[in-house]
C-alpha cells in the first residue's frame, strides 16, 4: 500500500456518458472505490460529457443507478456536489480555453488552421503508403504572431500539443515498473477542437490536476496515450499524479479478446435484470485480476476494502476472462445463503412487484381463462437467455436465407443499442425504418424480431411485448439469435432456405 497520508489519497472515475452502464466502468470504480477507502482517501466521479453528439443525460443517469446499485458511493461528483466542481466536463469548457492558450502563449502548442479536406488528403495518402496516420505538423512551423493574427480573423482552427520528435517516454507504472513508450507513436495531439470544447486529453490532465488527484487508476488501453498526457504535465509544468493501470477485462475465447457487447453483455442493467446480485457482480469484479490471498473467492466489499493493495503482487495483469459461468456460480453462492423470507424478498424486487405485473396484465387479459395460465403466458418474460436450436421457433422469414436474417437481426440490434427511450412510440417507427432501409417488408422484420425476442412464433402486440422484456433481455436475445442462425448460415449450401 502507498504510504501518502490519508488525506492525499485522492482518486476518481470519470465515464463518459455515451451508452449503456459498463461493466468495465464498474470494474475500474472499484478498484478506485477500494483504494480510497483502504487509505481513508476520497474517491470522485467525474462525468467527461465534451462528445456532445454522443453524451446524454439520459445515460449519466444510468451509469449513476448502476453505481449505486453495485453500492459503490463517492465523495464528491455532479449530483453530491464538492469543493473542485463542477464535475461535468461540458460545465468546465472555459477552463479548457484558458489552459490551451496558456500553452500557446508559452509556446508549447500551436494553432493549427489544417481544413478536414486537407486532413483527409493526408490520411489517404498514409494508407497508400501503408502509414500509421499522424498529423504531419505543417502549422507547427506557423509564425505564432502570423497564427494569432489568422485565429483573430475568424479562421477555423484547432490548438495541437508539441510533442517532442523522437526519443522515448518512461511510464512509471505502479503495477508495471517502467513501460518505455516511442515518441514517434504520439502526433501532435489536438488540445482544443474548433468548437472550443477539449479533446480527451487535455480535458483529463486539466481536471485531474485541479481536482488535486493523486492516483491515477484505470484500463490499460489508455497506456499508449499517456505520453502525451505527461507530455502536458510537463508543458504546465505540474507533478503528475501516479498511473495504474487495470489489465482489460476478456471474453472466453480462443484469443482471449477484449470484452465486447457481440460476445458477453457489458451493461450493468442486464446484469441486474437478469437477477445477478449487486454483491456478487461486486465480488466477481474483484476477482478480475485482484487477489484476496487464503484461496478465498468469495468475500464482501468490506473484507475487500479491509485488505486492499493494489500492487503487482496482489494483480494478475494477464488479463482476466470474464467468464459468465464463473459469475453464475458465485451468483449462486449467494442466493443459497440467503433464508427463505430474504430470498422471497430478492424475487419480489426482481420480478414481481406490483409495478411489474400492472405493466404485464394487459399483456394477459384477453387471453387469460384462469390465473395458473399467467406464468406459462408470460414464461419468456422471466426466462434468461433462449436456447434457439431446441426451440425449434422460426427466426427465418420465408424466402430468406439465415445469412440474410442474421444480418438483418444484427442491424436491428445495432439500431436498438442507441436507443434510450424503450417504448411502443419509439420502438416501432424506429424498426419500420430500418426494415424499409434493408428492403424487408414489416411482416418480415417483425416476425423475425419477435421470435429472437420470445421464442414463440405468436405473442402479444410485439412492441408492449419487448417494452415488458426489457431492453437488456431484448437485445441479449436478439444478439443470441444471430449467432444461431450464423451457425445455421455456415451449415446451408449456397443457395440453400430459398
């Protein structure tokens, strides 16, 4: 364990609100939840929102449900408030200007007045070239006056970082050592977009910095951009904090690839809807490369946070497999020791509340003769995931290969992802369109949706009906039924299924 006093320890989280809850979200939060509290230290959420045609404030709220579902708490961030607001990167953008031009006046970055047209001349020309792409620094030679006096006049530009050409940049990683970095890996990274909002970079430097960081704990996908941010660090001429950085979670595959949505659910919603326990999604991320030591698997956040170290010989940095069968078993291990009445209580707020049946009966009335036909009706509501190949449920259209429904599914689920709003007014309009963009009548779409969905040829009005499933037991489905009829598709002679 570090040895900074308690009140040094300062570490955070900063998602970007762009889609569902991640799991790799809550993985990073609490290894920064722990951290902090094993020192006494703070631990803040930050919200990085400067993608203004990707960020919501729907999905910020969602990523907060999820973190206080998994009982993960913070000490300061949007909603809690705190002595280095505000906590939203989109609040923050005159702060940004402010600092760029600091580091314009100083020399250390420069404005660069290269149109998109140009831009995309040069990367056609690095790809001919079989090239890494990377800005090739023609403004970086500008006169700065000549710069100032262009930005003056209103023409569109961005402010790029000075990286130093050639050379090499050393990581000190706490779980590492030292990770040598070429600097000729790094371009000269755009600061401030011409819209004035922060790229990543330097929106995280300045953020981390003001909000007195200490640690800095995440992936190690962001090991490669890092040069440039102690490259920034050194242009302001601040300590930077220390870097951890997490081995990536995996799928179970053969190449052990990184956790994706095609291959295992990442949101935290499904995880929750699918009845996982908020302690045991807790403990089976701590698992993923963390140690207790005494062979022990299970254990809770306070024996977690009790014994914390985050060091190399408490990490695997390997990789570790995020394997649902090992999530499923420790989820049972928690299921089995509770009670009876504890268990009827888990089941009642999973799945049966009064909200949740209300939103079920008009699924039922008109075809409901006595009440022990209500669970068979509505089974595929509270099943998990649907095994297509004993099903024996069409997912294929007639006239239509399973090639051609798998990739007419996958499109679907793709339109589904970005989907906020989960209802009959969005949900339909939505799929007609995308039915009408792939040349698939509505009847064909619908029932091929529907089966991937419920796994019946038949069910109520199908847009109630995926409303009461649920958008992650929706799309999880719908993503299920692709890789069955990829394996379908694989197995049909050409020409086959017409």
């Amino acid at each position: 364990m570090d040895t900074m006093k308690p009140s040094d320890v300062r570490v955070r989280i900063a998602p970007s609100p762009t889609g569902d809850p991640h799991v790799g979200t809550a993985y990073v939060a609490l290894f920064n939840y722990a951290f902090a509290r094993r020192a006494g230290g703070a631990f803040i959420l930050r919200i990085e929102d400067t993608d203004q045609t990707r960020s919501s404030r729907e999905s910020e709220e969602a990523i907060l449900r999820s973190l206080r579902w998994l009982g993960l708490s913070w000490d300061e961030g949007p909603d809690v408030g705190g002595p280095h607001g505000p906590y939203r990167q989109s609040e923050r953008a005159a702060i940004y200007r402010e600092h760029a031009a600091l580091l314009v006046e100083r020399g250390e970055a420069y404005r660069c007045f290269c149109t998109p047209a140009r831009l995309d001349e040069l990367r056609t020309q690095q790809r001919l070239a079989k090239k890494d792409f990377g800005y090739d620094g023609r403004c970086r030679a500008l006169a700065p006056a000549d710069a100032a006096a262009r930005a003056a006049a209103g023409e569109p530009h961005v402010i790029r970082l000075k990286m130093p050409r050639g050379g090499e940049t050393v990581l000190h990683d706490g779980l590492r050592g030292n990770v040598v970095l070429p600097n000729d890996q790094s371009d000269d990274q755009v600061l401030l977009k011409s819209d004035g909002l922060p790229t990543y970079h330097l929106a995280n430097v300045v953020d981390d910095h003001l909000m007195q960081v200490s640690h800095v704990i995440r992936a190690e996908e962001w090991i490669p951009s890092t040069p440039k941010h102690l490259r920034l660090y050194e242009a302001f001429g601040w300590q930077p904090p220390r870097f951890l950085h997490l081995p990536l979670l995996r799928n179970n595959d053969s190449n052990k690839s990184k956790i994706s949505k095609r291959r295992n659910p990442v949101s935290l919603d499904y995880y929750r809807d699918a009845g996982i326990l908020p302690e045991a999604m807790l403990n089976f991320l701590a698992l993923m490369g963390w140690s207790f030591g005494e062979d022990r698997e299970k254990f809770t956040l306070e024996e977690m946070v009790a014994r914390f170290e985050l060091s190399s010989s408490t990490m695997s940095l390997s990789g570790p497999v995020f394997d649902l069968e090992k999530l499923a078993w420790l989820n049972s291990l928690y299921l089995k020791e509770l009670d009876d009445g504890a268990l009827a209580d888990r089941l009642l707020a999973w799945g049966f509340t009064r909200e949740r049946l209300v939103a079920l009966a008009p699924l039922v009335r008109e075809r409901i003769r006595k009440l022990d036909e209500f669970i068979p009706l509505v089974e595929y509501v509270f099943s998990g995931d649907l095994d297509f190949a004993s099903l024996g449920v069409e997912l294929c259209p007639k006239k239509r290969t399973p090639a051609e429904a798998a990739d007419a599914l996958e499109g679907a689920v793709e339109e589904l992802d970005a989907l906020r709003a989960w209802s009959p007014a969005t949900l339909e309009p939505l799929l007609r369109a995308y039915g009408e963009k792939i040349g698939w009548s509505g009847k064909e779409l619908f029932m091929s949706v529907r089966a991937a969905v419920t796994g019946r040829k038949a069910s109520p009005p199908l847009f109630d009906t995926m409303v009461v499933c649920g958008r992650e037991r929706c799309r999880r489905r719908l993503r299920l039924a692709v890789a069955h009829l990829r394996k379908l598709a694989s197995a049909t002679p050409p020409g086959g299924g017409k």
